[in-house]
C-alpha cells in the first residue's frame, strides 16, 4: 500500500465510486499515471468491484432463471381421449348454436313491416266469369289498373256499393295510399255486418289486415289474422299461417 | 398481470450498457434464446441441467461484454449468443475430457466472432472462484456492497433499507467492506488474474 500520501486510499476509493470532482479527478489521474504502485493499488479496486458486480449479476440471473424455468417449462396438461371428444363436441355444438342464433337474430333484427307486407300480398284480381259479357266500369278500370280511376268512379257513384268499396280499397293500397284502403275495407266489412252479408268481406278482411301491417297497427293487424286462422271457413284461412302471426307479433315487441 | 413482450437487439443493448430494466431484458433474451441454446447443448452430449448452466454462464458472459463495450453490433445478439453458447460448452466438454473430435471439426468451421473475448468467457473455475470469495463476504458486507456497486444506489436509499444510524456510517461500513474483500482477493493471486480479465477481456 501506499501510505507517502496520506488519505490517498480514500481518495482512490472515491474515484471508484465517482465520488470525486472532476478537478481532483484530474489530480488522482496524474498521480496514478506517474506512480505505478499506485496504479495497482487503484487495479486492485477495480478488480475487487469487478468481482462484487459478477457477483450480483450471477445472483441475478439465477434468480430469474428459477422464475424463466417455471414459465418456460409449464407442463402441458394431456388431456384424454374421453374429454377430447368431449371438448371437440361441445366446441361442434357451441358452433352450431351460434349458427341458428346468428341465423335468428339475423330474422328478428332484419323483420321489417315491408318484407312481411311484400311476403304476403298479392294484388286482387278479378274473376273472369264465362259467358258474362257487361263488366262495371269500376270494374273495366280496375281491371286495366287504372287505380286512381277506380278511385275517382267509387267516389263518383251515387249510391254506396260493397263491390266499389272493396275495388277502392284494393286500388288505393296498390297506389300505396294506405289511409283510404282502409278506410275503404272498414266499410265494406261494415256494410256486410248491417246488411248480415258476406260479399267480398274474407277480402276485405285479409287485405285489411295486410293494410295494418303496413301502417305498423300491428295489435289490430294481430287481432284480425287470428280472427282470419281460426275460421276455417274463412277464404284466406290457410294463407294465415303461425309464421306470418308470429312475424307480426315479434315486430310488434321491436 | 406481467406484459411479455420481446425487445429488438438495438433496445436489448442499450439497457444493458444503461442497466436500466435489467430483469425485463434478461427474461427477454430467456424467452428469445432459451430453447434454442439449450437444444444445442442437449445435441452435443450434454443434459438439460448443463444446458440450463451453460445458458446462465453464457448470459452472464454476454451481458458483461456489452457492458464492457465488446458486443460491436457486427452480428446479430442472437448468432452472438449462439457463439458464445457454442464455445462455452466445448470449452465444458474439453475441460471434462470427453470433447468428441466430431464436434472439434464442427467447431473449425464456425466463424469465431467472440475470440477476442475468449478471456471472459473462458475462464470456468476462476468465475466460480470468483462467486465464491463474494459468498465467503459475511451478509452485511455482501449487502452494502450489491447494493453499492450493483444496484447503483445511494448511501440515503441504502440507509433506507438498513438499520445504521447515517449515512455517513453507511459510507464508513462500505468501506471497511470493500477493503476487507479487496484483501480476500488479493490473497489469491489467480483470482486477481481472473478479475483481470473481466475488466479488460
């Protein structure tokens, strides 16, 4: 050791730690270039710190190393053959569920009154009847499509006639003028209920229900085409099926 | 939850040379290599747990030669630390005497990138010398110490995780310390051999 400068040991400790200023840096430095003993007593240092660091790097290392073994080497659970198929079965069904409630949620959020109106409705025709030679205006026109005149000759007719009304109705809801067709269907259901008769009235019924649907009264339209599917009797009894009542119920519920 | 993720050599590096998030990157280079060395050693005579060792001597070899400024970025990290792998376990094999000349003939034909740093990995029962004359440091001192030179704190944050009364006494304990294991070493001198070339290589 150098002991020709007092506190020199001190001073070469510092310089370890970077404890000095960098003026007696300087200082040190020149006296460790000049004094080779000193250089290996400053040597000596370094190597003592060298070892403290390999130390807790080492100690480092092994540390995570138990930590990295564990991580990397967790045992992958075999599973058996049983529970394989299982699994693969429960994952086939879970697959197919998803399938039919995609497949249903697709139905409910994509009903719309207008594909269950458009599903459903056929414009009325007019019988050809053998052998008669004279039609109605009304009925000329109707059956030329002429709708707004069809309109125009019920309004203009002096006395009421169910044949007119329902001809209106039907041409007022090709004409999309919904308000009027119903208006116009009412009456004929009307009319035959004063007069205890039946003429066009399962027509007018159905295509009144179809009206309501359009115009999103579905409690009404509900209302009738459950009164429609349990008359047997009833002309469109067997067009009302539980797919269309449901449909119109579930868009009632959005 | 811990955020695995995988660093690029660049960031690897730099905080190694910084010592900043040490235990991120070490688990990084872990994830990365881990299997890749260890399925060499396994293919060359060795078991799991040499490989397991040689990994961790390998690691500890790489990160000590990035601090020292010796990983030049001329490879990748991985084929450096392939390199690396490879030449500590040969060094392993011949030193138990049972190196096969079929892995000497593979050796030569691999491009030596760490031979300038031969020295610090070479040296197997001076670093274990090395670990062991720490270890023989009673607890305290080993504590100030680590806590000093490895973990870069301050004599006010090891005062905090210690019962002495300031920090002056602190800086007084480690320095008694460090005296004490500056002694041990240099009674051994080729210990001091070994030290030497950690720090210069």
């Amino acid at each position: 050791m150098d002991n020709s400068t007092p506190g020199m040991d001190e001073k070469l400790v510092s310089l370890l730690d970077g404890d000095l200023s960098p003026e007696e840096r300087m200082t040190v430095e020149q006296q460790l270039a000049g004094n080779a003993l000193l250089q290996q007593q400053y040597d000596s240092l370094l190597a003592t710190k060298a070892a403290i660091r390999h130390f807790g790097l080492q100690q480092q290392v092994g540390a995570i190393h138990s930590q990295m073994m564990a991580e990397l080497n967790a045992p992958v659970r075999k599973i058996s053959p049983v529970r394989k198929m299982i699994r693969y079965t429960s994952a086939v069904a879970a697959g197919i569920l998803i399938l039919v409630a995609g497949f249903f949620a697709y139905q409910y959020f994509s009903l719309t009154p207008e594909k269950v109106f458009s599903a459903n409705y056929q414009p009325y025709e007019l019988n050809t009847s053998r052998g008669t030679t004279t039609n109605s205006l009304i009925e000329e026109a109707f059956r030329q499509k002429k709708y707004e005149e069809v309109i125009r000759l019920r309004d203009a007719a002096t006395e009421p006639n169910i044949k007119n009304d329902f001809l209106a109705g039907a041409a007022a809801l090709e004409l999309n003028n919904l308000s009027l067709a119903r208006q116009r269907f009412a009456s004929v259901i009307e009319q035959n209920k004063t007069a205890n008769t039946m003429v066009l009235n399962d027509e007018a019924e159905y295509y009144l229900a179809l009206t309501q649907i359009r115009q999103k009264d579905f409690a009404a339209a509900v209302m009738l085409l459950e009164k429609i599917q349990q008359d047997s009797g009833h002309t469109y009894s067997a067009k009302v099926k539980n797919g269309l009542l449901n449909d119109v119920r579930k868009l009632s519920e959005q | 939850m811990e955020v695995i993720r995988n660093f690029p050599d660049s960031e690897l590096v730099a905080n190694i040379r910084s010592g900043q998030r040490m235990e991120d990157t070490i688990k990084a280079i872990y994830r990365g290599h881990f299997e890749g060395l260890c399925w060499y050693v396994m293919n060359n005579s060795g078991s799991r747990q040499d490989a397991e060792d040689i990994f961790q001597e390998v690691l500890v070899s790489f990160i000590e030669l990035v601090q020292q400024d010796k990983f030049r970025g001329e490879s990748t990290v991985k084929t450096f630390l392939y390199s690396l792998n490879r030449y500590t376990w040969l060094n392993e094999l011949k030193r138990r005497g049972r190196a096969l000349a079929r892995e000497e003939k593979y050796e030569k034909g691999q491009v030596h990138i760490e031979m300038d740093a031969g020295h610090t990995i070479a040296d197997r029962e001076g670093k274990a010398e090395v670990l062991k004359v720490v270890a023989d440091l009673g607890d305290t001192c080993k504590k100030i110490l680590l806590l000093f030179y490895y973990e870069n704190l301050s004599m006010k944050e090891i005062l905090d995780q210690t019962d002495y009364e300031s920090e002056q006494v602190v800086r007084n304990k480690k320095y008694k310390c460090l005296k004490q294991l500056e002694q041990m070493v240099n009674a051994n001198p080729a210990l001091r051999e070994t030290l030497k070339n950690l720090i210069h290589g």
